[in-house]
C-alpha cells in the first residue's frame, strides 16, 4: 500500500498535490487522452516514467519520506509523457525514456539544493531540463525516431497570424480545460475535466487557480493576437496553469495581496512562454514547463522571508 501511495502522489506533485485520489484521476485522464488521440504509448511512458524515478530515489538513499510525498516521481512522469509524445515508441525510444526519467531524480536533489538559500524549489525544472537533453540529442542519433518535434527555424520565418473571430463561451472553456490538461502534454477537453476533479479533491483552492491560470493565458494569447490554433489546443494555458497554482494556493500565504500577486504572476508567465517559443524556435525545442519555473522563480524571490508558509 506504502508503494501505491508513493506512485499515485508522485503523478499528483505534478501540481503540488500530494493526494493518491487527486493522483488515480491525473491518471486516468492520461489515459484517457492518450488513448483518445491514438497515442497509448504516451499514458505508458507516463507510468514507466514514474516507477523508474521513484526507484532511482530508492536506489540512491534519498530521503524515504521525500518518496512517499511524491517528490521524486512527479518529474519522471512528465518526462513519460514528453518523450512519448516527441519520440517515436521505439526499444531505444524506450531506453531514452528510462534513463532520462531516472536522471531528474539526482537533478532534482541537485538544483533543490542551488535553490534553498534561496528559498526556492526546482519544481518542475528537472524534467525541462533533462528532457531538452535527451530532445536535442535525439535530432543527431538516428536510432531514436524523432516524431513531433518541430523543425528548427529563425524568428523572421514566423508567420503572423491574423486575428480571427473571437470564440464562443462554449469554445473558451474548452480551450481552458485543454490548457489544464496540456500540463501532462494531453490535449483533451474531457482529460482537463478529470485533472480540475483531482484538483478539486486534494484542494478546491488549487482547481479554482487551476481555471484562473488557463483562463488567462488564453485569454492573454487572444488579446495579443497569438496563434488560435495554438491557444485552441491549450497551448498557452498549461504554465500559467502551474503558476497560478503555485503562487495563488501553495507556496504564498493567501491575502488580497498575494492574489494580485498571483494574477500578476499568470500575466509574467504568459509574456515568458511567448519570448520562450521565440528563443527555442531556431534549435526546434518546446518550451514545456520552462515558462512556469522561471516565471515563478522571479514571483517567488522578492516574497522569500516574509511571504512563504513555514
């Protein structure tokens, strides 16, 4: 039991919930989207990601109690869902997919402590940073197939795209469920649905900054005329997702003032994520969740000392 605790609040951490039933509906609705855009081997790699982290925290004598909250696995799970998604489903695909999820476990420890005279966490800096590895690597090793990786390009080459008409209510909540569940790279209304219903379990502060934070990305990436399609499929939801979250239910004591702090934090995240896109788009990387750890990281310093819970 100790162990399934142990696997379900790992997946749950993604969003700072360390609640084994919030962590049975993120999983569920990975599969659910998964399997629903015909990509199963992506809710696969999300539990091989996740075992294989954990363990690596077993094997290398890391803190049980770290483990059991879910700390060493929430990064292994996003690393199942990305390489998955990138990269074909292949043995080596696989392997790649195994020793990437293993490695954010001693990255994790290894940031966590450049961050803590700070009073800052890695988050889920762990899994962006390993993945980039392995992504950009991938592009010279012809035994990993490389799957939906965009092709490398200058900023000159971006086309602009004309503003288009303005979405029904309808069409802005399912573009805001599709942010929330893009934090898992899954690209389905119904799968942001099941994740706000976890959210909703461990911590109904959590799933209403959950909306707040996809609401306004998408309707900051509307207002300054980013690409609809983009912003249709949640594209411009999921960090600000995770910082709303971050800054509006865990880490600053809630008040009038954090709350604009929060709001002001999703406004910083999506600015981030757009000058992020531009600077990743000559090596042809995604941003993943790179725009939540930065923009959080500089929301989070001016607080450090009289803002954090103890």
């Amino acid at each position: 039991m100790k162990h399934i605790k142990t696997f379900f609040s790992s997946v749950a951490q993604v969003m700072f919930q360390g609640n084994v039933s919030c962590g049975i509906l993120f999983i569920v609705g990975i599969f659910w989207g998964a399997y629903s855009a015909g990509t199963p081997a992506v809710a696969w790699g999300a539990l091989v990601g996740t075992a294989v982290s954990i363990l690596t925290g077993y094997l290398l004598g890391y803190p049980h109690n770290e483990g059991e909250q879910g700390l060493w696995g929430f990064n292994g799970v996003l690393v199942g869902c990305a390489l998955m998604t990138f990269l074909g489903s292949t043995p080596l695909g696989w392997a790649a997919l195994v020793v990437c999820s293993a490695m954010t476990t001693w990255v994790r420890t290894a940031l966590n402590r450049l961050g803590e005279p700070l009073g800052v966490s890695s988050y889920t800096f762990p899994f962006v940073m390993s993945t980039w590895i392995f992504l950009a690597a991938a592009r010279m090793l012809g035994g990993i197939d490389v799957v939906a990786l965009s092709h490398p390009m200058l900023p000159a080459s971006f086309v602009h795209l004309t503003h288009s008409a303005a979405p029904s209510f309808i069409d802005f909540v399912e573009w805001t469920l599709r942010g929330v569940s893009q934090v898992f790279l899954i690209d389905s209304w119904i799968t942001g649905v099941l994740f706000l219903a976890g959210l909703l379990i461990a911590s109904p502060l959590s799933a209403l900054w959950a909306v707040i934070g996809s609401a306004g990305g998408a309707a900051l990436a509307l207002l300054f005329g980013a690409p609809t399609e983009a912003i249709a499929h949640g594209m411009y939801g999921f960090s600000p997702t995770l910082t709303a979250i971050a800054l509006g239910a865990i880490f600053l004591r809630p008040s009038l003032r954090t709350t604009i702090w929060a709001l002001v934090g999703i406004v910083g995240t999506f600015f981030v994520q757009a000058s992020m896109n531009v600077l990743l788009a000559p090596v042809g990387l995604p941003s993943l969740t790179a725009p939540f750890c930065i923009a959080t990281w500089l929301f989070i310093l001016p607080t450090f000392k009289n803002q954090l819970k103890n």
